[in-house]
C-alpha cells in the first residue's frame, strides 16, 4: 500500500511537471515570436522572478533561501534558459523542440546506460517509439536550421539533461530548486548587460516573461525535483519527450493552430512509447 502511494505520488509530480514544460514552452513561443521582448531580457526575468517566488516560498517555510542547491546546478540552469531563448530568435518551433529533446534525450539516457542501467525488451521498444512520434510529429516542420542556432539549441538540451541529472540527489525539491534560481540570477544579470543595447520589451512580453519565470519554471522545477529521485534515467529522459506533443496539443486549443490526424497519431505514439518505458 506503501509503495503504491509513493507510486501515485511520483505520477501525480510528473505529470503536472510535464504540464508546466508544456506551458512554458507555450509561454516562451508566444513571447519571443510576438512580442518585442529580446531574448536576454527575457532570460533575465524568467530566471528572477523565479528566485524571487521561491525565495519567499522558501522563508515562508523558515528556511534560507540559498541553504540548498549548488552553483554547477545553478550554471546548467542558466545555461538552458540563456541558450534556449537565443537559440529561439532563428529556428523554428519545431525544429527547436526537436534539437532541445533530442539532445536532453541522447544526455540522460547516454548516462544512464554508463551508470548500469539496460534497456531491452518493452523498454527498449517504449523508447524508440517515443522517439520515432516525436521525429514524426515535428518532421513537417523541419527546416534546415542554421548552425549557430542549432549549437545553442542542443546547448541547452545537455543542460537541461545535466540539470535533471543532477537534480536526482539534491535532496527537499524546493529547498533546492531556489538555492539554483537564486545562484542563476547573478550570471542572467551579466548577459543582460553584454547585450543592453539590444535591449527591448513591451508589457505583453514582460508579461509572459514573468509568469515563465515565477509558475511554469520555477514551480514546475519544484515538482520535476520531488518526482526525479524515484525516476531512473531513462525514464526521466523518455518522459520529457511528452512536452513537444502536449505542448503541440496546447498549440491547438490555445493559440488556434490546425489540429491533424499525425498530430494526434504521434501524440499517441509518444505517450504510448513512455508508458513502455516506464510501465514498472
């Protein structure tokens, strides 16, 4: 019964983690394709009003902000936010999406396999066809990106990978997700100044910056902490390829793009895929 509740718990963290990617994701799309915000700047809020959320959460719970958390975590924090948004500027969506995933997959799973863990059987096949839905739900929207902006993308996707990684050990998911946020915050204010300017924003865009920062990002990396321990690489790096279908799901109902058969079919095949992979 135990282990059981833990196991409901752990599926309970992960999808609503999943859910605050997909909107951030979302978030991030909108903001740096129609608004005037740069990518520097939005970096910049998006990682503080994160700290400043969880900074307060934090004393509300009596503890120190900065108790927890390490600057290697912090760094590859930043390191996923800054080249995330710069590289957005010059791909497309999907192709984006594609690169980051690919390349937190290929991490975590590339690790994983080095720590000892063995895919075969159902696990092996969950995690090709996750990947084979989510190549075929972007492929449409394939472009041959240009090389500096795909290097950025994939950039991000080993940090990203590094960051959950290292997110398994980091012990009380909050305490440590606002030590990372608060650390990031000092390197997003040099590249602000590097690139001031360059500097643009409106209020629709400070806007979605804002809430990227403070809900999808900084709460949503709380909970993708509590879930990670009980999760083994693999499994966490197959179920992050969700993000792009439920993101292109949330595309659909919220931002009226067309909804098609292979968006449903891939979607299938993906979430399909992940509950192989992490039918244990």
């Amino acid at each position: 019964m135990v282990q059981e509740g833990a196991a409901a718990r752990t599926a309970l963290l992960t999808v609503f983690a999943m859910l605050a990617f997909a909107s951030n994701s979302l978030l991030c799309r909108v903001a740096l394709r129609d608004t005037s915000i740069d990518a520097a700047t939005f970096t910049s809020i998006r990682l503080a009003s994160g700290a400043l959320v969880l900074a307060i959460l934090l004393r509300s719970r009596g503890q120190r902000p900065m108790a927890a958390g390490s600057w290697p975590m912090a760094a590859m924090l930043f390191a996923y936010a800054a080249c995330f948004s710069f590289a957005y500027r010059d791909l497309t969506a999907a192709t984006g999406a594609l690169l980051l995933f690919g390349a937190v997959q290929l991490t975590m799973t590339a690790y994983g396999l080095f720590s000892g863990e063995r895919l075969k059987g159902l696990r092996l096949v969950g995690v090709l066809i996750a990947i084979a839905g989510l190549v075929w739900l972007l492929l449409p929207g394939l472009s041959a990106p240009p090389p500096v902006a795909a290097g950025l993308m994939l950039a991000a996707g080993l940090a990203w990978g590094i960051y959950s990684l290292l997110g398994r050990s980091a012990g009380d998911a909050t305490a440590a997700t606002g030590g990372n946020f608060i650390r990031a915050v000092p390197f997003a204010a040099v590249i602000s100044l590097a690139a001031a300017t360059q500097a643009s924003s409106d209020p629709m865009g400070l806007f979605y910056a804002l809430v990227s920062g403070a809900v999808t990002s900084g709460l949503g990396y709380v909970l993708w902490y509590a879930a990670l321990p009980a999760l083994s690489a693999t499994s966490a790096a197959t179920i992050q390829l969700c993000v792009p279908a439920i993101a292109a799901l949330g595309g659909v109902m919220l931002l009226a793009e067309p909804i098609t058969a292979r968006l449903l079919l891939a979607s299938l095949a993906i979430l399909g895929g992940i509950a192989l992979t992490i039918r244990k």
